[in-house]
C-alpha cells in the first residue's frame, strides 16, 4: 500500500550483508510488508533515509537499479553514532527507509548515446544505480565506459562486480589507485581520476559523462572533460552532503535558495555552477 505519512519508514529486512572495503557495507533490504513491496518504486539517482529505530536516520543512494524489483540496496561508510549503528546490524535484522526522494538521473534522454562513468572512492554507489540500469538496458546505449579509482586497492568497493565488468565485452573498465596504493597482484592502473582520464581520453562526442567523487576529483576532472570538447549540459553529477530530512524541512542541505534534497541531488554541471561557492 502507498505510504501516505512522509515521515513513516517502510520496515526493511537485512536480507544480506556484504563487506566492501574497510568500514564500507552494502545492505540487500527487503520489504517486510508484501504489499509495499509491491507498491514501491524509484529511478536512478534518488536516496532514502536509513533509520536504526532510537539512534536516528542517515542519508544515502539507493544504490540497487530500478531494474531489479523485490529490494533495494545501500552502501555506507562507518564514520558516525547512526551509520556505527547501521554497521553493528546482522543479517535478518529489521531497519527502516524512507523515500525514494530527490530528482533522478535523465537516463531515458540518454538513448543512443555513449555513456561515461568516471567515480573516485566512496562515489561509487551513487552511479551503481544508473550503471546497472544502463547494462540492464543495455540495446540501448552505445559504448560505456567506466574509469573508478581509489586510494588503495583494497579501498575499492564492489570488486566482485568490478571483476564482472571486467569481463564484460560490452563495458570498458578502468581502474587506478593513488601512487603507492598498488598491491603486488595489481593489474590496473596507478594514478589519480583525472590523470588516468587524461591517458584514457573519451570521444565527447554523442557522450554523456556522470562524474561523482571527492571534490577535489571533480575539480581536476571538469578541465580535462571540457578540454576534451564536453558541454556543461552533457556532464551530470550527485551530490548527497549535508543532508539530513530529505523532504526540504530542516534546512540542512540548503544552498543559497537550492535545497539538495529537492532540487537534486542529480545535477547537470551548468545547474551545479549556479551553486554557491561553499558548497
């Protein structure tokens, strides 16, 4: 049944639990209640509150494609009191989720066009979702790449679907690790985001690029995609800091007359230049 109550969570069971790096999990959530099961739906790019019940909520992606029904999932870095909560949970336990909120990325005006992923570290669960539902969808779109580095090998999550796209014939993987990150059965690249974009240079043309990473990835990527003739309106980024509601009551997300949880988090490179410099 539609969940009518904006601050009711649905009530989730950790079906599956899944060590990605260190102090990074993936939750598999399943619906207790078959009926909002049933009625659930979400596109690519939107979040939901996570909620440990008498701790709090925590903001993350749903980082599941809307092409697989019955669950969604949720990767997260343990770093405060809800998200050390959320980490200290076991199979079988039950958790709450509200959403799905924010905007969604226009996958459906990418048809037939090439499809760039370029992701540093923690970044990404937030275009897992929109990379698996493009090789979901996969008749529809020309060539997808995808560049994803991170700061030592084993601070790469997913590697098991890493290995899958690896050896896909119809994905093109890069991944790097910062300089000194390598470990002695590295077969990948060694060098930060942009500068393994740089050696790896993508056609703009027909190409739409998502970019998501630490801010300072993104500030040394922009020049390189734009020297490689992308437009603003061509490049689209996700951004999840600060937070908290989710539906624009708070005010914690709030960036000049921008509210993150609304108006994004998916974002068109133009639109993220009208932003405030603070964020």
């Amino acid at each position: 049944m539609e969940n009518n109550n904006m601050y009711l969570p649905y009530l989730m069971k950790i079906d599956k639990i899944t060590c990605e790096a260190p102090s990074i999990k993936t939750f598999k959530l399943k619906f207790i209640n078959k009926e909002d099961e049933e009625s659930f739906n979400f596109k690519a790019g939107q979040f939901g509150e996570y909620s440990i019940f008498g701790e709090g909520e925590s903001t993350f992606c749903i980082a599941s494609s809307p092409t697989r029904k019955g669950y969604i999932e949720c990767t997260f870095r343990e770093v405060g009191k809800i998200t050390s909560a959320l980490a200290n949970c076991e199979e079988g336990n039950i958790i709450g989720f509200r959403g799905p909120y924010g905007n969604t990325f226009p996958i459906e005006q990418w048809t037939g066009k090439n499809l760039i992923f370029i992701a540093g570290g923690i970044a990404l669960p937030p275009l897992r979702c929109v990379i698996w539902n493009a090789l979901d969808l996969r008749d529809k779109f020309k060539d997808i790449t995808i560049l994803y580095g991170a700061k030592t090998a084993d601070d790469l999550v997913y590697k098991y679907e890493l290995e899958d796209w690896k050896n896909r014939n119809d994905v093109k993987l890069i991944t790097t690790v910062d300089p000194g990150g390598e470990t002695k059965d590295w077969t990948g690249e060694v060098g930060f985001v942009p500068h393994i974009l740089g050696k790896y240079p993508p056609h703009s043309n027909n190409t739409i690029a998502i970019v998501c990473g630490p801010p300072i990835m993104i500030k040394l990527t922009m020049p390189i995609l734009m020297k490689l003739g992308f437009t603003n309106e061509n490049i689209f980024t996700t951004l999840e800091n600060r937070m908290k509601c989710g539906i624009g009551k708070c005010g914690h997300c709030m960036v000049g007359n921008n509210y993150v949880c609304k108006d994004g988090p998916v974002y068109r490179y133009d639109e993220l230049l009208q932003l405030p410099l603070e964020y």
